[in-house]
C-alpha cells in the first residue's frame, strides 16, 4: 500500500504573531501574508521585500540533502503572475557555491531547481514548459544521488537532470526560506516572484510519478 503521509506538511492555513504556523514556525518578513485565493487559504507576497523565514535545518534532511539517504520530495501549489528573470519560491542554499542545498525558482515563467550537497555536486533540471500567470500549479520535485533531479507540473515530467556537475559549496546560507533565494543580502537577481503558494509537503524519500499523479 502506498503511504501518502509525508515528513513535513506545511498547510499554510493560520498566522500568529508574525509568523506562518505549521510543523516549523516561519518568520514572515516585507511584504508577505495570508489570504483566501479561489477557495484556498494561501500565502501571498506582492512586493520583492516578503519572504517567510523557517530557520536553519541543517541536521535535518529538510535543510540538508547529505541526510536523505533515501532521497527527497518537495510539493508545493503556486499561482504566480508573469515575471522576468529568475526568481526563487524555494531556497536553503542550492543556487550558491557557498552553500548547499535545494533551489527552486520560475526563470522567464518556466520552473526549475538546482540541488547541491555539500561536496559541491550539483544537479540543474529546467524545464521549457511557460506557465499560465492565472493558473495553479502543482509543482514537484523529487531528488536521489543516485538517479538525480526531476521537475513535474501537473503530474508530468517537464526536466531532468540525471548526470550532475561539481561547482563548489560551502556552510553559509543555511536558512530554509520560502518566496527568495535565502541570501540575506537580498541580490536583486533573486528577488521573489510575486503570487500565492499553498500546501507544502516535503517526504523523505525520492517519490514515483504514480505517487505524484495521486497527491495532486
């Protein structure tokens, strides 16, 4: 039978005193919030200031890809409007050399991610698929050293990236950060996209595409 319980599930549903309630507490930070979008109760950010801080997990599979001896899946619904560039729904440190970890973005309203551990191996999977400014999206991505990265919207396989690449990593950015890449700095490059996410579930374990069809 399979088992559709996952590790972490962050339903983005209550906020408390400046923080997004769930399994992890995240700081909310600009402008970053909670409001009901077509029936789902949802994060929002609307300028390049918000992001929501869940701190650092580096002992923890959730922050550190080292400890997923089994693998790694995150999903997560988005509804972003159309930007340029490349922006980050998801950071704890993939897109630097200094750091280490996952990445997960929308470049020119396509969806990728770049994940890394922290030898310095990297694997980079972008899709060529545009996304719809007034759709939602399911967003997956799953992750195994041994069979590497794989990006599905909707249920289908959109990039893969099966061979990796060794670009350097390091210690620094440790932090699990939602709507940015978690420099602290703020580069302009990485700036949020805008929009709304819902329902984060992260399981630890590389997921099937059966699986996936069957939790959106």
């Amino acid at each position: 039978m399979i088992s559709f319980i996952s590790d972490f599930w962050f339903p983005f549903e209550c906020i408390s005193n400046g923080q997004i309630l769930g399994p992890i507490n995240g700081n909310i930070t600009g402008g970053a919030g909670m409001m009901l979008v077509e029936g789902r109760t949802a994060i929002v950010i609307d300028d390049d200031t918000g992001y929501v801080n869940f701190g650092e997990h580096r002992d923890l599979c959730l922050g550190n890809l080292d400890h997923c001896s089994n693998g790694f899946t995150l999903a997560i619904w988005l509804l972003t409007p159309t930007q340029t560039g490349k922006k980050f729904f998801l950071s704890s440190g993939g897109q630097s050399t200094i750091s280490h970890g996952i990445a997960v973005y929308k470049k020119d309203s396509k969806v990728g991610a770049t994940f890394r551990i922290s030898s310095g191996q990297r694997w980079d999977a972008d899709s060529s698929v545009v996304m719809d400014p007034t759709t939602w999206y399911h967003v997956v991505v799953t992750w195994h050293l041994t069979s590497g990265l794989t990006v599905y919207l909707d249920g289908v396989k959109v990039a893969e990236a099966t061979v990796s690449t060794f670009s350097g990593a390091g210690t620094s950015r440790a932090n699990l950060v939602l709507g940015r890449a978690n420099n602290l700095n703020q580069e302009s490059s990485e700036f949020t996209p805008y929009g709304y996410y819902d329902d984060m579930r992260v399981y630890y374990e590389e997921k099937s595409a059966a699986f996936i069809n069957n939790i959106i």
